[in-house]
C-alpha cells in the first residue's frame, strides 16, 4: 500500500456508496494520512470507514478501533455530557452559573446563566497566561483563576469562542451539580459512550494508548497557502500576543497544537479541546441525539432545546474571538450563513484540523469525520466538505 493505494476498511450500506467512493479519494488526493467517516442514520449506523495510516511514515494502517485527538469536535461531547445532566435534573439551562458557583460571581458574572455561558456569552474567552501541562493538572488552582476572572466583555451583549476555557467551566459547573461528584471526561465515558458500547476519552488512560493515531500539524507554509480559510480580523488579532484573541485561542505552552497529542497532555482532561475517540463513537452519539435520545436516556424536551435556534447576545452576532458572524447554542454551533450543514435544526462541533461532527435531528442523522493531519480551516475543511456532500446526496428521497 502507498500514499496513492491507502488502505481501506469498514462498510456501507447500500445507498450509500458514494460516501465511500468520496472517502476514497479524500485519501488518494488530499495528502491526508489516515481518517474515518461515521454517518449514523434513523438509528442506524450506514457508514462506518476507516482508511490509510495512523503515523506519517504510512507504516502503521489504520484499523477499526484507531482513536484520533479531535481537538475541539471534544466541545459536542462535552455540550452533549451537559445535555444528559439537564435531563436528569441537575440544572437548567436558564439557573445562574454562580448558584452553583458561588465563587464564580465575581466581577459582574453573578448574574450568568448557564445558558449564556455555553453560548459563549459570559466574555471569559480569555486566559490570563500560558499553561504548562503541570498547569492543567493543577486543577484546583486552574479553576479557582477561571472563577476569578474579569470578564472580557459585558455579559450577555456579546458572543465570543471560548476556544479552551469552556470547557473547564462545564466541568466545574458537572462536578457541582452531578450527584457523584464526577468530572466531564468520567461522566461522558460512563453516560454517553458506555451505554453505546464506544470508546471516547477526555483524559486518556494509558491502556489505550497504542491505538491513538500520530497527528501532523499543519506547517507555516500550509497556513500561508490557505490565508483565505481564516476570517481577516482573527488573522489580525493572532498577530497579537497579548490580544483577546491570542490569549483565548492560545493558551497553552505548545509551539503546535498536535503537541496535545503527547502523552503528557493527552492524559489531562481538557473538555473543550483534547477528546480522543472514533468516528464512529461521534456518529453514533449524535445520531442519538438526532432521534429519540435511545439508549442515552435523554429526554425529548432537551432534544427540543438543542434542535432550537439558540438565543443572540443582544449587539448582534459578530463573535469576538473569531471577527466573523457565529452562531451557538448549548454547547453547540448552529447553523449560519458562512457554515450551512444541515437543516437549521442542526448542531455539532468542528474541530482544529479538520474533524467535525453534527447531528441533524429533521433527517435523524449524525455525522463524523476525524483526520490525523491537521488542516487549516475553522469550518468546512475541504476533505470533511466532500464528504458531507457525498451524504446528503445519498439522502437524497429517504
């Protein structure tokens, strides 16, 4: 096998085999190593595929139960955790985020909601230095800095991506709320993934780690040949260290993102950004979410809030962190002019790279895909596009 014949494995079901032909050759022509594609539809896993290799040597193909870093596709899972704990009645949406954390009520926050922090209102974006992995592992001192943080915009009026912060403060807010005192990572893995027989990790222990694949980081020259793939004003704000921008979407004391991939950061749990898993487990947890919530137990009225428009800030859509029009809801994205998937119902999570999964309850689907070279797209990555297409082609009448 070679870069122009990779290897490939798993299976369709008729009617979808132009999902697997698209497959193809997102792995002959894109330069890719290795991937898979999931898409789960009415319950029922259609395509399961898996291809290529999971190191850049191309000496090690990558099998069915190859687990890939997903970056912040991990921000659905962890959106998803939060919707199974509404469900059970631990919160809701619309409680504030400080009667549960008092601590965290500080500095003109008292009054978020919950809501509006996993919409990416609640302006605490920002971080206030960069974290070394024995920073992160540090939990109590992490948490107690996130509390304690002045909000970079007035709550509520703005939205802004919470590119990494997110996630730590879904996780506190779950170890609060949640009976058994769990973390984000644990709850996911026992609430969302065991009762669907898969395997995602938000902090992986050493016993899976020989089936994570190799992930490549993009290089400068792929970032300056794909300039066009970043919105202009978050060029702009990249440029600068010390901006909101930088300090949101660059936290940690890595020269790359795939350094997440090291042992010594992947066994950490950071909820919006290092979720190893498969495919399959994302179009199998979505695809739960897009029909009745089975075997998840999650009620239909959180089915309905997520399918939902969600709620603006209310001085428009303009995202802070980004410089484009966004839209969120949850824990989620929604549909919006510059990133259409689906029908508006829509939501999900792409991810640094080029992963992306979503779940579209109109047409009972979920849908994954997670590649271990990193491309440069905020959304519709190329190799992810064309097989999204492929899919709603194959939906085509059903």
């Amino acid at each position: 096998m070679s870069a122009r014949n990779p290897p490939v494995g798993g299976r369709v079901k008729p009617g979808f085999e132009a999902v697997e032909s698209a497959f193809q050759e997102t792995l002959r022509e894109s330069g890719e190593f290795g991937a898979a594609c999931a898409v789960s539809h009415r319950g029922e896993l259609v395509v399961d595929l898996w291809g290529g290799y999971r190191d850049a040597r191309r000496t090690k193909p990558w099998d069915e139960d190859t687990l890939v870093l997903v970056f912040s596709t991990t921000k659905g899972v962890a959106a998803a955790a939060m919707a199974h704990a509404r469900s059970r009645g631990y919160f809701e949406y619309d409680d504030r985020v400080a009667d549960y954390w008092p601590a965290f009520g500080q500095h003109g926050k008292n009054d978020v909601t919950i809501r509006q922090l996993l919409a990416h209102q609640a302006g605490v974006a920002a971080i206030g230095r960069s974290l070394t992995s024995a920073d992160v592992a540090d939990y109590d001192s992490l948490v107690d800095r996130l509390a304690t943080k002045e909000p970079d915009w007035i709550p509520g009026t703005r939205h802004g991506y919470h590119a990494w912060s997110l996630g730590w403060y879904e996780n506190e807010l779950l170890r609060r709320t949640d009976p058994d005192s769990r973390t984000l990572g644990a709850y996911a893995a026992a609430e969302l993934f065991d009762p669907l027989g898969e395997t995602f990790r938000i902090g992986v222990p050493e016993s899976v780690d020989e089936r994570i694949a190799y992930v490549e980081p993009f290089s400068p020259l792929d970032a300056v040949r794909n300039l066009r793939s970043f919105p202009p004003r978050l060029l702009l704000g990249l440029a600068n260290p010390f901006s909101t921008v930088s300090r949101a979407m660059n936290p940690f004391d890595v020269s790359t993102p795939a350094e997440l991939n090291d042992p010594e950061w992947r066994c950490l749990e950071i909820p919006a950004g290092n979720g190893v898993g498969t495919a399959r487990s994302l179009a199998r947890l979505y695809g739960a979410l897009a029909t009745d919530g089975e075997p998840l137990g999650i009620d239909s009225e959180t089915l309905a809030a997520l399918a939902a428009p969600g709620t603006p800030p209310t001085r428009g859509r303009r995202d802070v962190i980004l410089g484009t029009e966004t839209s969120y809801s949850l824990g989620f994205w929604k549909p919006f002019e510059d990133f259409q998937f689906g029908s508006r119902a829509a939501f999900g999570a792409p991810g640094a790279g080029g992963s992306f999964a979503f779940a579209d309850p109109e047409r009972e689907l979920g849908f994954a895909y997670t590649p271990n070279r990193m491309g440069t797209y905020v959304w519709d990555d190329p190799r992810e596009l064309r097989l999204r297409r492929a899919v709603e082609q194959s939906l085509v009448g059903r």
